[in-house]
C-alpha cells in the first residue's frame, strides 16, 4: 500500500499524492486494489450517473475494454447539471478541465462560454463523421450559435404515467388514454372520487410548464433568446397547467415526493421524464402505462424535450482527441444499446429495439420534439432559477399566472439583457 | 501570579494557532471584502474590476431581500426558543434529585447536536413526506387533514426552524445546565432562609449569576443560526419553494456555486458580516449592564 | 412544532410543581427529542417496498439488513464513512496540535499583547465562517486541493478558537506550584507542558478531542464544496447525493441504513465521552 502511495506521488504529484493519501488510500484498502492507470492517455468522463451498473458505467467499461489507447475514467459527481458544472468550473481553474462531460441542454450555452466546451468538429478530423450517426433534428439541438456543442446522449421527454390499478378501480377504460388535458383533468377527477387516491402530480419546474406553454401556442424564449413567457398563449397554457390545482386534482409537492408517492401507489397519474421508467417499475408492482403528454384541445401539439449531452471540455489536442475517441464509441450501435436501457430516448440513425413500455415517448420522439430552452447569456443560470421561482409563485397561489409569468419576463428580460 | 519565563517559547507556543487564524481565518476575510469588487473569469482565469456594481446589484435583487428577511425571522425565533426553551428544562433537571435521570435526560438531549446536519436533514424529510411520512400519516389516522410540509410556501421555513431547533437546543442547555451546577450552594440557601420561592430565586440570583454563560450562548446561537442552517436549508428545501425557506448564507451559496458569480457572492459575505457584527455589538451592549461577573 | 414540547413553568413556584410533573415534562421533551431517530432506525430495518405503505409501528414487523447491504451498493458508503473517519481524525488531531501549545501559552506565560493576541484568537468565535469561504474556495481551487481530503482538512483547522479558550480555562486549574516545582527542576517551558499540564488536564483534552472530531464528522458545507468525486465525499454530504439522487429513485430503506452508518460511530464515542464533555463544561466555566 505504501509503495503504492510513494510511486503514485511520483507520477501524479502533489494532487495524485494527496488523493492517494486521503480517499484513494482508505479506497485501495477497503476494495483491495489501487486505481487502474495505464500508459495510455486517460481521460476523465464527468457525470452524475450513480450505481456500479448503471448504462454509464457499462459503455465507459465497454470503451475500455476495446483498448484503443485511451482510458476513460468514470467521475461521477453529484445529482445536478450545477453540481458537476462547479467541478468542471474548479477542474478549469486549476488547469486541468476534464476532457468530457455530461452537460444539461438548458446550460449548453453556460458550457460554451464559460467553460468553453469545443465544436465537435474542431476537435477532431473524426468530428463530423461521429454526427453523421446522428438525427440532423437532434445536432439542432446541441448547437449553440453555429457551433455543435457535444453529442446528443440522453434525450428524454415529459410523458404521462398513470397507475393502470387505480384506473381500472375507477371504471375508466384502459384503451381510452386521454390525448387532451381537458379530457384528462375529467377522467382523473373521477379516478380521485373513485379511488380516494390522489389523481396527478406535475413537476414543479421550467419543464413541464414549457410543454403547456407550447402545446399553447406559446414560447418561453423566442428563438432570439428574448423572453416572451408572458405571450396570451403561454398564459392560456400556463392556466391549463395550474387548472389541475384549482380543480382539486393535484397538491404541489417536490419532484422525490411525487416520485415516492407514485411508487407508494398514492398517486393516479404524474407527468415526469420518460427515463425513469425503468426504475419506477423495477420498484413498483402495479401495472404501469405511459401515454404521450397530452395536448391542449384545438391547439396543435409542440412537446419539448430535456436531457444532456457530452461536451468536449478538454483544452490540449491529445485530451481532444482522446475524447473524440470516446465519442466515437458513444455513437456507434453498441454503446448506444447500452445506453437505451436507461430509459433514455434513441438520437441515433442505428435501428435499436425499442425497451418495453417506451412507444409513447417514442411516438412523441417521431412527432418532433423541441429543444430545452437554452438560457443564454453570463447570467443565464440566474435567469432559469428566477423563472422556475415565478412558476412556483403561480402553482403555490401566490401570484396569478397573467402576473406571474409577467413577474418572470421582466426579470428574465433584465438578467439576459 | 505565577508565569513561566522563556524567551522565545511563549511566541513559539501561539504561532502555529497564530499563523492558522491569520491565513485561513483573517486574510480570506480581508480578501472577500476585495473579491466582493470583482468579477472572477474562471475560463481566462481572470479578476475583472466591477466597483460596487456586485453590491448594487446583491441589494437590488428581490431574492436576496426575501433572503434577508428570512435570516431575520429565523434570528428572531430561534436565538430566544434556543436560549429559553434550554434554560426551562435546565431549571427542570436541577430539581430532578436522581444523579441517573439527570445524566440520561442530558444525554439524550444532547444527541441531536451530534447528529450531523444532513442526517437530521434527512430523517426529518422522512418524518415531513406527505405521502408516507410520520407526520402526516398521524395526522391523518387522527382525522386530520395531511400538510405539504417542505413543498408549502407557508410552512417550509417553520419546518426549518423547528429541525434547527432539535438539532441546536442541546447544547445550551448543557452549559445551563453546566453554569447552574455551579453556582455556590451557600447562595441559594442564604436566598432559601429569606423565604424566595423557586420563580424569585431563579429570577432574582439564579439567572443574574449564569448571565455570562447566557451572553456567550447568545453570541454563539446567533452564529449557529447565522452559518449552520444552511445545512438543514440545504437537504430539506434548497431554499423553496421560490426562496420562502432559504436564508442570507443559503443564498451565498447559490449565487456562489449554483450561478458562479463569485463576485456579488462575497459582496453578499461582506454584508453577513457587516449584519453579524452588528448583531454582537448589540448584545455586547445588551449585556453589558447585566451580566454578573463573579 | 412537534419538536418543541415546552413544559411549561407554574404561574406560581416551585412549591407546586411536584417531582412527578417535572418528570413527566423532561420525559415529554425527552420522546419528542429521540423519536426521529428511532424512526429512522426502524426505517433503516425495514425492507424498502414496506416504506411505501403507511405505517405507524415503531418495531419494523419484518426486521431486515438488507438495506445495508444495499445502500453499499447503490453508493460507495464504504469510502464515506473512511473519508469521513480520515476528515475527522486528522481535523481533530490537528487542532489538538495547534489548540494545546496556544492554550498553555496564554494560561501560564507573560509576554507582550498577550491580551490582545488571544482576543484576535478568540475573536474568530464571532466570526462566521462563510465569510471566509470563497477567497478559501478560490485558493484551494488554485493550489489544485480541490477534490482532496487535504482540502477539507487544512484550513478547517483554523477554526480552534474554541478549542484555545476552552483549554486555557483548564490549563489555568493546573496548580501554579507543580509548574514551580518543575521548573525548580530545570524543566524546560516543553517539558512543564507535557509533563505536567498535559496529563493534568487529560479530561478537558479528551472532551474537546471528542467535540472536535464529531463537529469535523458533521461538518457540511465547507466539504460539501470542495469534495466532488462520488467516492472522496464523506458521509454526511454523500447523504445528500443519496437523498436527492432522482436517478436511483427514492430508496428510503437504503438511505436511512445510510443515516444509521452514520450516526453510529457519533453515538458510540458520545456515549463513552459523555461523562467527560460534561464534567468538562461544568468546569470550563464558560462566561
């Protein structure tokens, strides 16, 4: 163990040696054995996939085990697009960014320019043929201002999940699936006065009031990136979203207690990502049915979508090219195979069995799906915290949504100024 | 008095205490104040001077207002539950004749201190799930209607105040209860011979004769509910819903590592300790007439 | 609040208040203060499809270790808690290191601005310590400490001016005429220290390495900034990745078996220390 230390300190100086002194060496002694270092370049992989078997950690396995002369090092940090960006931002001003990271679509600009996250094609004689696996739809939405910003990983979009168990018990029929929230807001009524169970719960975020906003009509940020949340569309969608609290259908609370409470069996239906199926069902034993998002009636439907992408970070050629490399694997069928068994949606070209229970997001994937919104600008990540803060003002009661989303605008419209 | 002699130990002795204070205590200090005038570039590495434009901008900001409100709620209800609610059951215990009664009752009350923030963080967002939570799954087995809890605008920030409380109450009452044992037993007779009742005697030499053990817990607990709330902030609520819950460090702390803007993040540490020591020049003062030095 | 059971004092005196109602009072407030915990106890052994059903019972009705089992699956639990003995062993000895000399120094010696010089040590008591935190941040960032448990470790240290005032109470008990006695014998200022105060003073050292150790074992904020990596965190911020990790779901079973692993090694020093820490505030003389 203490030769280990000695010769780490000799290759990785002072930070190595203090790892090694610290973490690394209570980890060497409780798994047995020292981190695995090669020759060969070695990358770092930032993201905040947990779990020993997680997809993410089974494709940077898969990457390794192909020994093309780079080694890509998991470095799971976290639970939040801010939390790994602060490691990124503490990686850079220290000299040492890492080479590749999971990016949040809402922060591709942020990745840009303040962490200045490469082109994919100037990393690389390799970089426009790893996008040639891509849907062009998809390379439209991880380009900022020209520049393509990453690879599209995980795309996922906000589905309906209804509690089939509780449906049933409510005398509702299983094939009629509501395709407006009109119709939705009156079957879960009677599923709530059927069952008792609660009937529905949205997230409390910018994401699932943008799908209302523009199944509306509406836009949160113009295509000029300037504020517009407070259009008569996006108030008319908003109201939609809010009905549901008004109607007595649904108690705001935080997106883990709607998770517990659907997996509690408390709840009739929620709207959340379509990458967590796979963990509600591993965890739940009643049937399951996602339904596409629905729409508002007589308004033509415009569902968005969320996830990250994997930005290039790294600043010499060699890093580059070692996380084109990475990449590179990423777009091909195996690793994107891998990877669909989280849940996440399928941005490549490749024909890969769809994984069970996944045809709504699908469906709403073959429809079109917008991008996040981008929150430009220094102050972006300010803006997109000020407006969630203004949805929950609106959910919680505590503003109207005509003065609400105005509130939001006019500070969005300041920060992004 | 006795004191030792030696001409370089006693210098020898403090430095290491002397240089630790100096350089991680003192000068961060003195380098947020010129932080607080700076916008930090992390990509170029660079200091851009902003002038007081980080503080214009800090106090123009409605969150950091309803931040600042906040923090003064919580200073106003916890500096006196965490001093009183101690001192009654500290008054209590002395009055509990059994040494091993005593012992347990202040080793359980103790316990939550030693619970760190993010396990008291969350085990009470277990007791506050309003799905299958304790609190509410009472509530409601009683006939009561369930509550949102952490998700209510209303009630977050009392549902912080209260884990803060059970996390912070032991350790006054421990000095209390530590300062109370203390006080010489001739004085409380010679009170007993002239006939004061418990109320008199607590009122009129009990409570005068711990004054500065209630004047230090009163500088501390005002630090405690300055600084460590954030913890409790940080698992139970991240400050929401909309900043309903959040707090002056709470708010450093995003603009800081949530938004990286370091700049107005230390103008807003430049004002926490413009506020703190505002705070401790007033109790000083406050104190200064009563409390009783033996 | 639950929380605040407040046993109320009588209009009039102590001469009403019998023995039984003060009992009953601290008994109350005794509950309301461990409950929490218990009930994370019985979550933590209860399996994790159960914590799903409501339920009031305090004795999990199938008692299981298999959260534990999993939460060192689902997270690397076992780095934590080492992370977390590492952080705090080193924090605790460090400021013991620091504490103790300063301590005797201003107990026993007469020098110039000694007054003063231990204000400026106690005065950082006052000071909060999150006004220190982004110039300390941007400096550990710039030495390239981020991510490493030195990061954590070193300048946690400065916060001792507790640890010197606490100290330089006890060490002043130590009787002046064993130091003469000492000296006398052509002890040096080290040798008085270590063999006379030290060991005269072994319960106050001894309770304040104990505080010091389980307030580094708790400390939130500071390693919650600078440890990132999923396997250098310690285990009370890896608490709150578990807490709020959407990807894994809510595991509440695994997360509070977590919470125990945490607590345990907190309780068990507290319970042997106990007696100490508070014979030694009671003679701290805290004022």
């Amino acid at each position: 163990m203490i030769r280990t230390a000695v010769s780490s300190k000799a290759r990785l100086g002072r930070r190595g040696a203090l790892r090694v002194a610290g973490g690394g060496a209570a980890a060497a002694v409780l798994i047995g054995s020292g981190p695995a270092r090669s020759a060969n370049a070695s990358i770092d992989i930032v993201h905040f996939f947990s779990g020993a078997d997680h997809p993410m950690e089974l494709v940077i396995k898969a990457f390794n085990q192909k020994n093309l002369g780079v080694t890509a090092v998991s470095r799971q940090e976290g639970t939040t697009y801010e939390a790994i960006t602060q490691k990124a931002m503490a990686g850079i001003a220290a000299g040492r960014p890492p080479a590749v990271m999971t990016t949040g679509w809402k922060l591709a600009s942020f990745a840009k320019h303040t962490l200045g996250a490469q082109d994919i094609r100037g990393a690389g004689a390799d970089g426009n043929a790893v996008l040639e696996n891509y849907k062009p739809d998809v390379i439209k939405m991880v380009t900022v201002d020209g520049a393509v910003m990453g690879i599209p990983w995980a795309l996922s979009t906000p589905v309906l999940y209804i509690n089939m168990d509780h449906w049933k018990a409510a005398g509702l029929d299983p094939a009629a699936i509501p395709t407006t929230v009109e119709d939705l807001y009156v079957k879960l009524a009677q599923l709530q006065q059927k069952t008792g169970k609660s009937a529905l719960a949205y997230e409390v975020n910018e994401w699932e009031p943008q799908a209302f906003i523009q199944n509306a009509g509406g836009d949160v940020l113009d295509s000029g990136g300037k504020p517009v949340m407070d259009s008569p569309a996006a108030i008319y969608g908003m109201e939609k979203f809010v009905e549901a609290k008004t109607k007595g259908l649904w108690k705001p609370i935080g997106l883990g207690e709607m998770l517990t409470a659907f997996q509690a069996g408390a709840l009739g239906a929620m709207v959340t990502s379509s990458a967590r199926l796979s963990g509600i069902k591993a965890q739940t034993a009643f049937e399951i049915k996602l339904a596409k998002m629905p729409g508002l009636e007589g308004k033509a439907r415009r569902m968005n979508s969320g996830g990250n992408f994997l930005a290039i970070l790294a600043r010499n050629k060699e890093q580059q090219a070692a996380a084109l490399q990475f990449l590179k694997f990423c777009a091909t069928p195996e690793a994107m195979k891998l990877w669909l068994a989280t849940g996440y949606l399928n941005t490549t070209k490749h024909e890969l069995p769809m994984p069970a229970g996944q045809e709504a997001a699908y469906a709403q994937l073959a429809d079109g799906l917008t991008p996040e919104t981008v929150w430009p600008g220094a102050r972006g990540l300010e803006a997109l915290k000020v407006h969630i803060d203004w949805i929950s003002r609106i959910v919680n009661g505590s503003a109207t949504v005509a003065n609400g989303l105005k509130g939001s605008k006019d500070a969005v419209a300041k920060l992004l100024a | 008095m006795f004191a030792l002699q030696g001409r370089y130990a006693a210098w020898l002795f403090i430095a290491p205490a002397m240089i630790a204070v100096t350089v991680f205590i003192y000068l961060p200090m003195v380098l947020n104040v010129g932080v607080s005038f700076y916008d930090w570039n992390v990509l170029r590495n660079e200091f851009s001077w902003k002038g007081v434009e980080n503080y214009l901008s800090t106090l123009d900001n409605i969150d950091f207002r309803s931040a600042a409100v906040n923090t003064a709620i919580y200073l106003a209800v916890l500096v006196p539950a965490q001093m009183l609610i101690p001192l009654v059951l500290a008054f209590l215990m002395l009055r509990v004749r059994n040494r091993f009664a005593v012992r347990t009752y202040r080793g359980i009350y103790f316990i939550p201190t030693i619970v760190s923030f993010s396990i008291a963080g969350v085990v009470w967002l277990w007791m506050f799930n309003p799905i299958v939570g304790f609190l509410n799954t009472l509530l409601e087995s009683m006939g009561f209607a369930g509550h949102r809890w952490l998700s209510d605008p209303d009630m977050a920030l009392w549902c912080v105040a209260a884990v803060s409380f059970w996390k912070g109450f032991g350790l006054n009452l421990i000095l209390y209860a530590a300062a109370l044992v203390n006080i010489p037993r001739e004085v409380i007779e010679a009170a007993e011979l002239d006939g004061a009742g418990a109320w008199t005697r607590a009122r009129r030499i009990e409570v005068p004769m711990i004054s500065p053990t209630l004047f230090f817990t009163a500088v501390t607990t005002v630090l405690i509910v300055m600084d460590e709330i954030v913890g409790v902030v940080d698992v139970l609520t991240e400050g929401g819903p909309y900043n309903s819950s959040s707090n002056l460090v709470y708010f450093l702390y995003e603009r800081a590592f949530r938004q990286f803007n370091f700049g107005e993040a230390a103008a807003v540490a430049t004002l926490i300790i413009a506020i703190v020591a505002f705070a401790t020049w007033l109790q000083f003062r406050a104190f200064e007439r009563y409390v009783h030095y033996q | 609040m639950s929380t605040t059971s407040r046993p109320r004092r009588r209009g009039a005196p102590g001469r009403l208040v019998s023995a039984g109602v003060i009992h009953a009072a601290l008994l109350v407030a005794a509950v309301v203060t461990l409950f929490p915990l218990i009930w994370m106890f019985t979550t933590a052994f209860t399996p994790n499809e159960l914590t799903f059903r409501r339920n009031l019972g305090l004795l999990p009705s199938q008692p299981t270790f298999a959260n534990f089992v999993a939460a060192f699956q689902i997270q690397p639990v076992a780095h934590w808690l080492m992370n977390s003995l590492i952080v705090s062993v080193a924090i605790a000895a460090g400021k013991m290191l620091v504490a103790i000399p300063a301590a005797f120094a201003f107990a026993h010696f007469r020098f110039r601005f000694r007054d003063w010089l231990f204000a400026v040590i106690v005065g950082t008591m006052t000071i909060p310590y999150v006004v220190t935190l982004i110039p300390t941040y941007i400096a550990v960032v710039k030495l390239d400490l981020y991510n490493t448990l030195a990061g954590v470790i070193v300048p946690s240290i400065a916060f001792c001016g507790f640890a010197i005032f606490f100290l330089r109470q006890s060490f002043k008990i130590v009787p002046t005429e064993l130091l003469e006695a000492a000296v006398i014998d052509g002890a040096g200022p080290l040798r008085a220290l270590v063999s006379i105060v030290i060991p005269n003073s072994l319960p106050a050292i001894a309770s304040l390495t104990v505080l010091s150790f389980l307030s580094a074992w708790n400390l939130y904020l500071w390693p919650h900034l600078i440890l990132n990596d999923s396997e250098m965190k310690t285990l009370s911020i890896g608490l709150k990745l578990f807490a709020t990790n959407q990807e894994q779901l809510q595991q509440w079973g695994p997360l509070m078996a977590t919470a125990v692993l945490g607590l345990l090694p907190a309780l068990t020093i507290f319970a042997f220390a106990q007696r100490y820490i508070m014979d030694a505030f009671v003679h701290s003389g805290i004022k």
